[in-house]
C-alpha cells in the first residue's frame, strides 16, 4: 500500500511538473512576391523599381517571467529584388536580410481581442549593384537598431476550429549604421584608411524606417494556412546620401505550433 501511494504522488508530482514547464512555440514560415522601390544616390539619382521577393519566418513563446503576459518573439526577413530604371536601361539587384527579436506584453480585451506593446533589436545588412557603374558598382548596407512594436490580434471560428487575424507595426527607434558620406569611395574607407564619418546615429529623423505585417491564419484540414501583406519600408539621409527601400509583398505561408519542454 505504502508503495502504491508513494508511486501515484510520484506520478502526481511528475505531472505537475510537466503542465509546469511545458512551453508552446508557434513558427510561421511565409514566402512573398511583390512590388520594389530602391533609390540610392550614392549609386544613381533614379528611382529603380520592379520584382521584390521576400522570404520570412517568425516565432513567438511565452516568457519565463511575466506571469504569462509576456511573448517573446523574433523575425527574420529576406529581401531580393531585381530592378530597372524608368528608361529602362539600367538594372538594380538588391538584396537585404535582417534579424529581431524582442519582448511584447500584452492585454487580453475581452474575448476576441488581445493587443500588445514592446520593443525589440534588429540587425540588418545588405548591398545594391548597379549595373551600369563601373567606378562604384555596389553600396554596402550594415546596421543595427532598437524597433518599438505594437500588435493587434482579433481571435474567431473558421468552420468551427480556431482562426485570427493580425496587424503589427514595428517602427525604428534609435541605432548604429555604416554609410560612407557624399564622395567617399570604398577605396578610400578600405585601401586609404579615411574612415572618418562612416558611422551614423540613426533615428526617425534620418531614418523613418518601419515594417507592417496584416495576416490572416485559418486551419486548414492539419495545417494553418497564413495569408497577409508584409510592408517594408527602410529610409535615410546619411552623409549628404539619401535612399529608401520601399517593398509591398503578398505573402503565403503556413503556421505551426509546437510543445516543448
């Protein structure tokens, strides 16, 4: 008998500790294709538009801390895109891949509706070649930034199992970035050594950069099928140089949920 109670308080214990510690993590793949703006005057005074292709993957757990109002999450873009000027007779390629991760505590409102605020570090690098230079054919991208993030979720049934949309917007706050200034050639930062200036301070000021995602996950048989538009759009006037990265996808991917301990 003494046996039998002390394996089911084991087991009890054992239980506990499981509901306890057992996290959930949701994953969302997508990939996109849409639309691209690129101005760089460091490589040409023109606006290059055409193909934008972006592959993204967030994730999302609740904190260990928090009392289970706080997610933690991190996002992660890819960003390709091949151009063309307005006559037609020069070609961008521009590439752009980016890191973040933060904190969001949210609020549920009552049934339906949960909204959140928090902040995150985000880090960036990327390049645009034109084809048409032969002086300075490449402009290097290298940065990093705090993002303050605000989200939206209305929860609801799809055919009876659980469906939500969401609109988030995440926005740069204060950061780091690498431009060389108005006439500086990258023999000079890197043979030369006139490295002076290179580093900027960044902040909606010089930089009104910001990224919005509005997507819709619904079930769809045993998977979750999620359907949105992703907005990114990365500005700035540094060193006597401006440009703006302006990307509008339709993106479709898919979302998992996973248990761990």
């Amino acid at each position: 008998m003494r046996n039998t109670l002390l394996y089911i308080i084991i087991l009890l214990s054992a239980l506990t500790l499981h509901a306890q510690t057992t996290k959930e993590t949701i994953r969302t793949w997508a990939w996109g294709v849409g639309r691209g703006s690129v101005l760089d005057t460091y490589l040409s005074p023109l606006t290059y538009t055409g193909t934008n292709f972006t592959l993204f993957l967030q994730t999302e757990r609740q904190a260990r801390w928090g009392h289970g109002h706080v997610t933690v999450q991190a996002i992660y873009t890819g960003q390709g895109a091949y151009l063309h000027s307005p006559t037609d007779d020069g070609k961008d390629i521009d590439a752009e891949l980016s890191a973040a991760g933060g904190w969001l505590y949210h609020w549920d409102v009552g049934t339906h509706w949960r909204l959140s605020l928090g902040g995150m570090i985000e880090g960036s690098g990327g390049f645009t070649y034109n084809t048409r230079n032969s002086n300075n054919p490449a402009q290097a991208r290298l940065g990093t930034d705090l993002q303050a993030s605000a989200r939206a979720e209305y929860a609801f049934k799809f055919f009876g199992q659980k469906a939500s949309a969401r609109l988030q917007l995440d926005g740069q706050a204060l950061g780091m970035q690498f431009s060389p200034e108005y006439g500086q050639s990258y023999y000079e930062i890197f043979s030369l050594g006139h490295s002076h200036g290179i580093i900027h301070l960044t902040h909606p000021g010089n930089c009104p950069s910001a990224r919005m995602q509005a997507t819709v996950t619904l079930p769809v048989k045993r998977t979750r099928l999620t359907l949105g538009w992703l907005s990114d759009v990365r500005q700035s006037k540094l060193g006597g140089l401006k440009r703006h990265a302006w990307r509008n996808t339709f993106i479709i991917g898919y979302t998992r949920q996973l248990r761990r301990l």
